[in-house]
C-alpha cells in the first residue's frame, strides 16, 4: 500500500516540477504526461466514467498546489474534458472535494483580498494560507474562464441536487463587488445563468 501512495505522489511530482514550457520539448512532455493522466483516471475504459480515484485525486492536487500556468491550463482542461465525458464523474469530483480545489485555485486567482472577504469558513480558510499567483492578466482570465467551465458543467450535472457551485461563486461575486473589483460583474453573471439554467431543468 505504501509502496502505491508514493507511486502517486511521484507522478504528482511530475507535474509540479518548474520546466520552462515554451520550449517545444517541454511543451510535449506537458501533453503526453496529462495524456498518460488521462487514461490513468479513465483506466482505458471507454464509458469516460472515472475508474482509478488515486489519479483523479493527483489531477484535483495539481490544481492546488501548482503554480505553473501551463500545467493549470492542461489540468484544467483535462477536468472539463472528464466532466463532459460522463455525467457521473461531476457525483466522483463533488465527493472528492472538487470544488474545494477549485476555490482553492480562484482564491489563488483573485489575490490580494482583505482577510474578512468571505464569509464562508472553508473560502476564508482558503484565502488566509494560500498565497496569489504571479500570472499575466492574460493567463489569469484565461484560468478563471476554464474554471467557470468547470463550475458552470457541475452546476448542471448537479441540477437542484446540490448548489455547492452557486454558493462558491456567490461568495467571490460580493467579495469582488466589496473591492470594486470588476471581476464581481463577470462572476455574477455566470451565478445568474447558472440559477436560470437549473430552473428550467
């Protein structure tokens, strides 16, 4: 058993490793690493139903904890990949805390912001130990707009079973407003839409 939780933390690591990835080598190390990801999680099954919980755990870590935009893009897209390919995969990503990390990432995303922005505990726990990406403006929307994606196919697959995915935005949509931040805007939005869209389901 031991043996296996260090397989996955060293495959982890993979990821979290600083390579400069505008070189072109790097760049398809990127690609065939979250390929190999890829059909990890998925253990090759063609259903697109999440098998292996340990890899997709290792996808769900990444968002936390890596601060490379390139890596963030992939992981990412390969979430919303996932969370198209099966709807029963939004069910494993909401047990295993995806939205959790995927605060964790917006949080990161939306630094700096007074410590009393949240009110939630779990966001306000988020916001005072994580540390803000130093990303350009470009990256940073990038980032935040996949991760709308994701929040946005969850919000859906969930239908009125769970409002996890509104309760989170909701918090980052006044926190912003309270900063007169546009962001605020672009974040209610989305929440708006996502409401509308589970009352006509």
């Amino acid at each position: 058993m031991n043996r296996k939780i260090n397989g996955y933390r060293k495959l982890a690591q993979l990821f979290l490793r600083p390579r400069n990835y505008t070189e072109e080598r790097n760049s398809s190390f990127l690609h065939n690493a979250f390929e190999f990801l890829r059909r990890f999680i998925l253990s090759n099954e063609d259903d697109g139903k999440i098998k292996n919980y340990e890899a997709f755990g290792v996808l769900l870590f990444i968002l936390s904890d890596t601060s490379i935009p390139q890596v963030l893009e992939s992981a990412l897209e390969l979430l919303n990949t996932l969370l198209k390919k099966n709807w029963k995969n939004t069910l494993i990503c909401l047990r295993m805390q995806g939205i959790h990390h995927l605060a964790s990432l917006l949080v990161r995303l939306s630094r700096p912001l007074p410590p009393d922005a949240f009110t939630i505990e779990l966001i306000s726990e988020l916001n005072e130990i994580k540390e803000g990406l130093k990303l350009s403006q470009e990256y940073r929307t990038l980032l935040i707009e996949k991760i709308m994606e994701s929040l946005s196919l969850m919000s859906f697959f969930l239908g009125a079973y769970n409002i996890d995915c509104e309760i989170v935005l909701s918090e980052f949509a006044a926190s912003h407003f309270l900063q007169n931040d546009e962001l605020a805007f672009y974040f209610m939005d989305y929440l708006l839409r996502m409401i509308e869209i589970k009352q006509n389901r």
